[in-house]
C-alpha cells in the first residue's frame, strides 16, 4: 500500500491540475473574446493584442485529449477561424507577436467587416477575391450516385431553415449563394469539424450537373469532399466563384439542373466510369470494371488512383483488393508490358479453371496435388497469368496461399532458365519492383531474393542486361548486390522462450478450478485457459480434452482451446476439435499408435509426400518439405505451417534429437504467431551436415527467407 501512496497522491494532483487549468480556461478573458469574435464584435480583434506576447497555458480538451495551448496560439487560432484574409496579403503566420497586429489592425481597421451569414470577419468583398476551382463533366455512374442523395440532402435541417428547399423549387441562382454561405459558415474549426460537407458539394454538384474541384490551402485541385486534402480553403473557393457567379446560372428545365455558359468544362476521363464501378454494391460489376482498369493504360488509370487514393473514406467494393487503387496502378503496368512484349497474362480456359479451384474450398490432399501439378506443367506464361489473377483475387486468401507455394518452387526449379533467357530475365526483374510498389505484405516483396549467392557467373549475366526501362535498370544494380550476400540459415541462438518452453506435468481440473475462481470476468477466465494449454504435454492431451470439452467458451474473441493441439504439435489436418466425433476419432488413434506413428499416420493420411518407394523415411524430400511448406501467402502476412510441425515431430522422435528445443513446437497460449521456423532452419543444416542428403539440391533460396530476413531476424535474440 505504501508503494501506492504516492501513485495516487500523484493522480489527484494532476486531477486538480487538471481542473484548475480548465477553470483558468473557462475565466480567461481570452475565451471571451472568442466568443464576441464570433459574434460580430469587431472591439474583440483589439482586445485580442496583448494575447499575441502571452505564454501562459491554458487547458482545452478536444473529444478525450486534454491539451495545454498558449494563449498565443490561441490568439492566433481565434484570428485565422474567424477571419477571411485578403488576397496576398498579411496571414495569421506572419503575425509573430502584439507589435504585428497592431500594425495590421491600424492598416485595415477601417476596412474590416462582418459577414453575419458566414460568422467570420473579413476586408476584401467576397465577390472580389480570387478563386481557383476547375469544373468537368461528372461520370454517368458518378452523377447517378450523387443523385440517388438529393432527396436526403434536402431532409437536412439547414436546408429547410435556411430556406434552401424554397429557393430550389423557385429554380432561384441565389440558392448557390446560400448554400454557400451556410457550407463556410460550418467551416472547421479547432473543436468542430463538419462531417456533412458531401451534404454541400453534393447539391452544387446535382443543381449544375457539373463536378467541381476546388483549391486547397496548398493550390491542389480536390475534387472530393472526402478527400484528405480538401479543407477550409477549398471551401472558401467555392463561396466566392458562386459569389461571384451564382447570377449567371440560369435554370435549364429540359435538363432539370443550372446551365452557366460560360463555365470551361473539361470532358471527363473516358475511364472514370469505370472507376465509379468499382463502388459498386454489385460484385460483379465491381470486379469487372477493376479487371478492364488493370488493362488499361497505366497513365490513364494511375491520375485517375492518384485522385481516388486521395480519398481516405470512401472505399471500393470488398471484393477488389485491400489497397485497390495501389493495385490497379502496379497491374496496369504490367499488363502494359506483358502487351508490349506479346507475353499472355489472361492465361487458357484450362488455367482459369484450375485457378478458381484454388479459389475454391479444397481438402488438404486435393489443394496439394494441384499446386504439385501446377508447379510440373505450367508454362513461363501460365506463371505471368497465376501472378495476375492472383492479384486480381487477392482476397481470395487460398488463391494467394496456394499460389505463394507455386510461385516460390517454380521459380526456383527454374531458375537456370530464367537467367539464361534475356527476356525472361527481364521480365522477373520488371515484376520484382512492380510487385514490392504495391506495399502490401507478402511473398511478391522477396523475388530478389532468389539472387541470393548466386555469385558472380550471375552478375556477369546481369551486365548483359540491355534495358530502356529504368526499372530493370534499377532492378538489375539491386540483384547484382544481393548476388553477394552468402547464404547462412538464420538460425536464432534462443531457443527457449516465453513462447516456447518445455511442457509440465499438471493437475488440469484442480488448475482449470483455480482459473475459474481467480476470473473477475469470463474473458479472463478463457484467456488464462489458453495460458494453461500452453502448458500441456503430449502425455496430458487426453486428460485437456476430457476437461476442455466441458467449458464454455466464445471462439469469437479468443481461439479455441483445442488451437494447441495444432499450433503447440503440429496436428494440422484435424479441424473442427470441438466436435465429439473429431475428438473421439484422435484419442482412438492417440491410443493405438506411439507418438511416432501418430505423426506418420497423419502425415500419411494427408498424402504428404516424405518417403522413398521403400515406404521409408526420405530426408531429401523431408528437405524440401522444410524448405518451401512454411509460407507465406503472394499477399499478406499470415504464416502457413502445413505439414511442417509435423514433419519436425517425426524428425526429433525418428533421429532422436530435438536439437535442444523444447519438447513442444509452441507454447501458442492463443498468440496470433508461433510457427516452427526456426526449427525448420536448423533442420534443414542438421540434415546437410549430417550427410543425410542424397540428392542435389538447389542453392536458390525460397521467398520464406526473404520474409525472415525482412520480418524475423531484425527482432531475433543476439545472444
């Protein structure tokens, strides 16, 4: 209790801190000013002055932060929400302190005005400032939507008390004016932010039949509210163009919207339907339209990204990737080359159907046999179509898995084509940096990596690439210095962790009692489950399941507390634990065979490939197993054991070794992470050194390696 003291001392200290600032604000007669300001009281701006020198903190809180703002900056946050400078003159920035608003209040004292309408002061007319909006035609698709609003818009409360409805029903040009006023008037603010604007933009839109795109405070066209960039200074562009120009809208009623003749409208962009398609609830239009962008031209489509990326809250349908626009600039680029160089990237109707079944929801044995068969028959230019559809698709997260794997043999089994075939070559170097630009994770980041100790007779090879495209240039100059890093298994020195630590002999019901009544809640109780499967051995597992079967448990917010059963032993092709049938059919098998033949008979029911024709063990193709089977998918960052855990189990009982790790794969306890990778690693050297290899093996290491060295090594123990 004594350590506690003075924790709480501290924290009502800083309540009463706190508070007192707070009240310091709420007194401050600077919070009045504010509010004379914001009702009109030009006396206020000269009561301001002394505030511009003052260092003094005052507490605010925005939402849950509490901040401390000096009153100067506060002074000037008060000038620049309430203020409408002229142009090209004197700014809130340039303001350094009193002496300086002084001076600018005695040069335009005279000049400032109120506009009661919009709450701010300013000195030159609206009507007479500057403007920079650009306006094009609105995309078909685009227009639709816009207009599927209108009736929505005109519900909105400022709408009816402004008189905005009337105006409109009167085909009234003063109504761009009002709606104008009242669109700066909701302005943003230090603690009020307008998240209705598309409400303002939308209408302007609808009553001209026109997109309009207006200037930021940095000079960018934004052409959507919900761009990032479109701020109180494109706001303010679009109230003084309609300012200025609202008498020259004349109501159209053939086109039932306000025609201005002498308004420059550019054409829209041929595409941009298209890419309105892409918001489409239809998945089906969604994701055509994506495809025919993805073949389009790459300048086209990369303004019209630019544009759309800008735009942080309005998402594309979930059915185009999880970065679509990113996607779409890269893919179009690689459609670009593959037509330039008559490389086929759509790929036969044997290949598409083959790739929607890896799509599909395929049993273990049958998604292995097809990647096998995949990896032995398809042709440079089947690889290009995976590679495609496969980021077409990319949330098809069994396509991605499935085609990682693929990807990474084939391209290492050929390899020695690859760098002796200038086109292809180049090609694999083009889709090296294209894929990396995405920037999503995954294994399409690692093709470089198969440079790896390749060694000289390959940067030979290299300088012998001609290119005008200064991607592979670029591409090339990073492959020649990968060809000189030596490859060294990336084998972590600590092998027993938190993660990862030798089982213990428990009392599982007196434990699973003990959890129950220290739990406050029931999501403690089910995490600290997982905590204590962490614990299990081999010999407990039984004994888990017999008393894990009678807990209740919510899968939603934590993992199964069978998930150990496959994370911490490798068990992966048993689903569905909870079911007593699935559970009863283990614990026969458990029973009747030793923990070797349990391995090998899961091993061999999911027909994976490990032994010779003898029907004994075959550390070759064990090899490969630990070589390619842990992966990643093409994108993204979930790890994929597969049979590996397994396949390690079989080697520690079998060669009697477990190489000094713990008896356990895992020690999961739920965590989102634990694959056997370093086990795999080491394994791999153990069978090299020991000479049980008999095969030739290829050199060309696997994307898994790249992905460690990228996301593993950095935060492995040094000791």
């Amino acid at each position: 209790m004594k350590k506690l003291i003075p924790f709480i001392l501290l924290f009502f200290l800083n309540q009463y801190n706190c508070q007192y600032a707070e009240g310091a604000y709420s007194k401050s007669r600077i919070y009045n000013l504010v509010k004379q300001l914001q009702k009109g009281n030009k006396k206020a701006f000269n009561e301001l002055t002394p505030y511009f020198d003052s260092d003094k903190l005052l507490s605010e809180n925005l939402g849950y932060h509490y901040l401390e703002t000096a009153e100067q900056s506060f002074a000037h946050r008060a000038l620049t929400e309430n203020f409408i400078y002229p142009d090209n003159e004197l700014q809130s920035e340039n303001i350094k302190n009193s002496k300086d608003f002084i001076r600018f209040l005695a040069i335009n004292n005279d000049k400032i005005k109120y506009y009661p309408e919009v709450e701010a002061f300013y000195i030159t007319p609206i009507n007479q400032k500057k403007e920079f909006i650009e306006f094009r035609e609105l995309p078909e698709v685009k227009l639709q939507k816009i207009k599927s609003r209108y009736t929505e818009i005109l519900s909105k409360n400022w709408i009816k008390e402004k008189g905005i409805d009337l105006l409109i029903k009167k085909n009234n040009p003063i109504v761009f004016l009002k709606i104008c006023e009242e669109f700066y008037r909701q302005r943003d603010k230090f603690n009020n932010y307008n998240r209705n604007k598309g409400d303002f933009h939308d209408l302007l839109r609808i009553l001209i039949g026109k997109d309009i795109g207006s200037a930021d405070q940095n000079g960018n066209i934004t052409w959507d509210t919900e761009d990032m960039n479109f701020d109180n200074t494109a706001t303010l562009n679009l109230f003084v163009f309609f300012s200025k120009n609202y008498k020259n809208f004349k109501w159209n009623s053939s086109k039932n919207y306000f025609e201005n003749h002498s308004l420059q409208v550019k054409d829209t962009e041929p595409l941009s339907n298209l890419i309105e398609d892409l918001y489409s609830e239809n998945d089906s239009i969604a994701i055509q339209s994506y495809i025919i962008l993805s073949q389009s031209d790459p300048i086209r489509v990369g303004k019209l990204c630019d544009e759309k990326e800008k735009n942080s809250l309005d998402r594309p349908n979930s059915i185009t990737p999880l970065f679509p626009f990113r996607f779409l600039k890269q893919l179009s680029l690689f459609t670009n080359y593959c037509r330039q160089n008559t490389i086929d990237y759509l790929g036969s109707d044997e290949l598409t159907s083959q790739i929607e079944r890896l799509k599909s929801e395929l049993t273990f044995n049958e998604r292995r046999k097809l990647e096998d068969q995949l990896i032995k028959n398809l042709t440079f230019e089947d690889i290009t179509s995976l590679e495609y559809w496969s980021l077409i698709h990319e949330k098809e997260v069994e396509l991605g898995e499935s085609a990682a794997r693929i990807l990474d043999i084939y391209y290492t089994k050929n390899w020695p084509t690859i760098l002796n075939n200038p086109d292809l070559l180049k090609w694999y170097l083009k889709k090296s940096i294209l894929f990396s630009r995405i920037g999503i994770n995954g294994s399409l980041n690692y093709y470089l990596i198969k440079f790896t100790g390749n060694g000289s007779a390959t940067i030979k090879i290299l300088d012998l690439i001609k290119s005008d495209d200064p991607d592979i240039s670029l591409q090339v100059e990073k492959a020649k210095k990968i060809c000189l890093n030596t490859f060294e298994f990336p084998i972590d020195n600590l092998k027993i962790s938190e993660a990862n630590f030798n089982s213990k002999r428990i009392n599982i019901e007196q434990e699973i009692e003990t959890l129950r009544s220290k739990s406050i809640k029931q999501n403690d109780f089910e995490y600290n489950i997982l905590s204590l499967s962490a614990k299990i051995g081999y010999s407990q597992i039984p004994e888990a399941i017999k008393n894990f079967k009678k807990l209740k448990f919510d899968e939603k917010s934590y993992r199964s507390p069978y998930s150990f059963l496959e994370r911490d032993y490798g068990f992966f092709m048993i689903k569905n634990w909870k079911f007593q049938e699935v559970q009863d059919q283990f614990l026969s098998i458990y029973n009747s065979h030793t923990e070797k033949q349990l391995y090998q008979y899961y091993l061999d029911k999911a027909k994976i490939d490990y032994k010779n024709k003898e029907a004994i063990i075959d550390y070759d193709k064990i090899f490969e197993i630990l070589k390619f089977n842990i992966g990643i998918p093409f994108t993204g960052s979930s790890l994929q054991e597969n049979e590996v855990g397994s396949i390690i189990k079989l080697l520690e009982l079998e060669l009697k070794t477990n190489l000094n790790y713990p008896d356990k794969l895992c020690n999961s306890a739920g965590i989102y992470i634990c694959p056997p990778t370093d086990r795999a690693w080491e394994w791999q050297r153990y069978l090299i050194d020991n000479n049980f290899l008999k095969a030739q093996h290829s050199d060309i290491v696997s994307f898994h390696y790249g992905y460690y060295l990228d996301k593993v090594l950095p935060y492995q123990s040094k000791d």
